[in-house]
C-alpha cells in the first residue's frame, strides 16, 4: 500500500513528523490528543505501524513524497514533549525545518487548521518544551482547532483534557485528512502551498 518499504534502524532519515499528545487509553479522543490523533490518520494511510518503542516515543516509518520519514508519537506526556523531539533530531542529525510539529490550539475553531513555518509556542505546553529544549523556533507546524474554553472560568486543563463530542469528531474526520496533504506538501518542500491552501 503506498509503496510502504523496510528500513534498516540506524539508516538516516530526511523528516521527522510529530504528533502530540498524552499516552494511556485515559487521553484518547481528548483535545490535548489531536496530534496523535493526526499522526494516526497519516499513519493509516501510508501503512506505518506505530508500535516500536524509541526515542521515549512510539514511532515507525514510512517514505512520504520519496522522502524517508519518522513518525513519532512521544510518550513522555505533553509538556515534556521536547525530551523525545531532542533525542530523535540529535540521533538522526536533523535540523528543526526538517521537523514537523502536529498540535492541538485552544485559539482555533475545532475543523479549522493552521499552517506556519516557525514561531512562537502559542501558550501549548508541548510546543513550549520542545523550543525550549531544542533552542529553536523553527519548526514547522500543523495546527489543529481545538475551540476556546466554553466560558472565562472554565479551567484550561479540564478543557484541553475533555473529550470530543460524537459531532466534533464528525468535523474532525476530513480535517485530519488535510493535516496529512498538509505533511505531504510540507515534505515536498511546498509549505507555501500547504498554508495558501489550508489556512
């Protein structure tokens, strides 16, 4: 399927391709989990089983584009994120523009993504731990709308931990379709087409 193919463990790779979120069946379908969530879908499609365990995260791989690729889903829980990140982009040798963040934003509708080259970590713990360690902005990011707190007093991580409704899944379903085109374009170097297209 998609031309799925073995790698050797110790080959290099040319992108790496995160997905965030919270380990334990506890965390599944949870807002805070839309990265996982994401890198599932992408997973699915490309045939690439995410069940090794390395770099503090479970991970597989897959060509993209005819580009070798990591996936990653760190198991280090959310705001140690950038423990895994390190490890895998100090393994491989990968600069932060060859890695792709998929993350969940409190800021966005939920159905609605986001697309940037670099920046700041937008008040997302996992992001902010992964710039943090790595020292660098640079990473390019896939966002996913998560929809703001229903009210001001609602606590922020009661709201980010809550699962999503049957309908909200309903929306999600075609949005993570687009996060993968979105990774497949950014992985072609098409990140400009990706955020004309998506954003």
């Amino acid at each position: 399927m998609f031309g799925r193919k073995k790698f050797s463990d110790n080959g290099p790779v040319d992108f790496i391709i995160v997905g965030l979120g919270n380990p334990s069946k506890q965390y599944e379908n949870t807002r805070h989990n839309s990265g996982y969530m994401a890198l599932d879908r992408l997973s699915q499609k490309y045939d690439c089983k995410l069940k090794k365990i390395k770099f503090k995260s479970l991970v597989g791989e897959c060509k993209i584009e005819n580009k070798r690729c990591l996936l990653m889903k760190p198991t280090t829980f959310m705001n140690n994120s950038g423990i895994a990140v390190k490890e895998a982009m100090n393994f491989y040798k990968i600069p932060p523009e060859k890695v792709v963040i998929i993350f969940d934003d409190i800021s966005l509708p939920v159905g609605k993504m986001r697309i940037k080259r670099k920046g700041s970590d937008g008040g997302q713990n996992g992001m902010k731990n992964i710039i943090y360690l790595c020292n660098s902005e640079m990473f390019p990011r896939i966002k996913i709308g998560i929809g703001a707190k229903p009210h001001p007093d609602y606590d922020l991580k009661d709201w980010v931990l809550s699962k999503f409704s049957s309908s909200d899944m309903k929306v999600l379903s075609p949005l993570f379709d687009d996060v993968t085109t979105a990774a497949e374009l950014i992985v072609s170097d098409k990140t400009d087409e990706a955020m004309n297209r998506f954003n």
